[in-house]
C-alpha cells in the first residue's frame, strides 16, 4: 500500500508540475506593424562572397548584411565528421550556447516546452553566443547572426553569392566558389527567446559535393502565437507574444545555363497568418495539491483497511473449511459409524 500510495502521488504531483494546457485560436487583436527575424546561421563560403537581403511583398529592400553580425569560422567547428551539427567547443571541449559555456551535452531549450518555462525565460534577454576561436584552423565559412526588423507582411529573406541575383559592377563570384551548405542554429520572428525551440533550429543542409549551383528553398507559415499563465484575456506579464511558423523545404541543383531564371542561394519565403493562438497553462493552486494528496492518502489507507478486512475474513473462511474437513468423522469417534478400528 506504500508503494501504491507513492506511485499515486508521484503521478499527481507530474500532473501538477505540467498543469493543463488549452490552445484556442482567435483573431488578432491588436494590429502590429513590426516584426524581428532573429538569425543564427553558418554559411561554408567567406563573408566577403555573401550577399544578404530581405525584400517584403510592400516593396522595401533590407539589406540585412548592414545589421547582422559576420564571423569567419572553419565548418569543422560546427558540424562532426558524421555531418551532425555542434556547437563550437573551446580548447577544454566546453560546448558555447546563447548563455555562454556549459559542460556535458548542448542545452539550447527544453525537451518539453512547458509554458510556465517559456513564460519565466521569456523576460531574461536572450544573448548571441560568442563564435568560437579559430585555433589556427583554415577560414572557410562564415557565422551570420543578428536581429533584423521587418515589416509584419509576405517577405523573402535569401542569402546569395556576391554579383548573383543583384546587378553589382564590378562583382562577380567564380562559380567554383559557390557551396551553400549551411546550418541553422536559430531562425525565429519575434523576440529573441533561446527557450522556445523552433522547427528550423540545429538544421543542418548540405550540397552534394562538386554540386556548386544549389538552391535551398523554406516556404514558412508564421502564426502569432501568446503563451500565457492564467486566463488568455489579460495580458500581462505572466504571458509572452512571439511567433510559431510551419515549414517546408525544397531543395535542387540548378543547371548553370539556367541561371537567369533560377539563382542559387538560400531562400525562406515567409507568410504571415492572420490568426492568432493562445496558449494557456493553468495550474491548481498549492494548497488544493495538498488537499488532493491528502485526499489520495486517505484513500489508501481506507482501501488497506477493507483489504486488510477482506483478507482476514477470506483466511478465517478458509481455516473453518479446514477445521470442519479434519473433523468429519460418524457418531462415537468411528468412521462412518462403524466399528472402532485401532
């Protein structure tokens, strides 16, 4: 009954702990202009020879390069000899994340994404991890990362080859150094919020090799999405509004002779949903985990006793049946009323 006891109170205690969830969706009802992209990528070609932009479906062109940050680093430092992403590690084998230096395995978020998490993470200010140092290696990748401001309408966000795609004098990349290989450690719109794991994070997409004309394509639908604790009618600062998009990927070689329709590059083409979803955790209060505890508590020990009772009554049942079976003998202590037999 011990054993049962604590089993039915660890499960309502991992009850509690998560809470209970809903999603909803609603009209949006504020209107908001503005949107940030937050980026951290690693391209395998040199900064020099990258081209970034965004042009939205109102017309503006951002030339995102003039507020992004650019890094040389060498490929190996993030991707292992199996082509599996990794985070830059120091000359002790430190992993470097968002919040600096940490030992053991990567932690960039969480498995399960409990709202509460989101919600109590989402006040601290997320950080760009430093890009780890060269170590003599050979340059011949760059780190990409940063916060754009965008216009909260269809957009496409590329990174392409310097003289490509752009009419530019003077510029032109050799087709040879093209290798769009590329990973994504973060892609977001909204606040930066290392906690909340998106469906880009940790990518890693590579161009087969002696294939230098490759085009990458992302097709995302981004959905404005409000994590809140309590009701989804106050916003407070119990609740943090970010953005959730779905994504597709398409990728392709393109024939060299067929550059002027199609240019290879990255490409995340990104569409604005005009819902909005609510994401509420509500959780009981402390004191009714208590009562519900001691309610399980008092449950157990009241199942024990009518167990207990049960069991005593079956075994005094069973030692009767016995008792009478030992003793069925005839009249005067003979069997079966016959003659006494020595």
């Amino acid at each position: 009954m011990m054993i049962l006891s604590l089993c039915l109170v660890w499960s309502e205690l991992a009850r509690w702990w998560r809470g209970t969830e809903t999603h909803t969706f609603a009209v949006e009802k504020g209107v908001s202009h503005g949107m940030n992209l937050n980026l951290d990528a690693v391209i395998k070609m040199k900064c020099a020879d990258i081209h970034v932009n965004v042009q939205d479906a109102s017309g503006d062109r951002i030339l995102a390069a003039e507020a992004l940050y650019r890094d040389p680093t060498n490929w190996g430092q993030w991707v292992d000899q199996r082509g599996i992403h990794k985070l830059g590690r120091d000359t002790h084998g430190r992993l470097l994340t968002g919040e600096g230096f940490v030992d053991g395995t990567q932690e960039e978020g969480f498995g399960e994404e409990h709202v509460h998490d989101i919600v109590a993470l989402g006040s601290k200010k997320g950080r760009w991890g430093k890009t780890p140092r060269l170590w003599g290696r050979e340059v011949d990748s760059c780190r990409i990362y940063g916060t754009l401001e965008l216009n909260k309408v269809q957009g496409d966000f590329h990174i392409t080859a310097r003289g490509h795609g752009y009419a530019q004098f003077g510029e032109h990349l050799s087709h040879d150094a093209f290798n769009f290989s590329h990973i994504i450690n973060e892609l977001s719109f909204g606040p930066y919020l290392p906690s909340l794991i998106n469906p880009l994070d940790q990518t890693v997409n590579s161009a087969p090799e002696h294939s230098h004309f490759h085009r990458f394509q992302y097709f995302l639908s981004i959905v404005p999405t409000v994590y809140s604790l309590g009701h989804p009618d106050s916003y407070s600062s119990r609740s943090i509004f970010t953005n959730q998009y779905a994504v597709t990927e398409q990728s392709a070689p393109i024939p060299e002779n067929m550059e002027m329709q199609m240019i290879p590059g990255i490409f995340v083409k990104y569409d604005i949903e005009p819902i909005l979803l609510n994401i509420v955790e509500d959780r009981d209060s402390f004191f009714v985990f208590l009562i519900k505890v001691v309610n399980i508590l008092s449950g157990a020990m009241v199942a024990g006793h009518w167990g207990f009772r049960l069991s005593d009554w079956v075994n005094e049942v069973r030692g009767r049946r016995r008792r009478n079976a030992g003793h069925s003998q005839g009249m005067l202590g003979t069997k079966g009323g016959g003659e006494y037999e020595e």
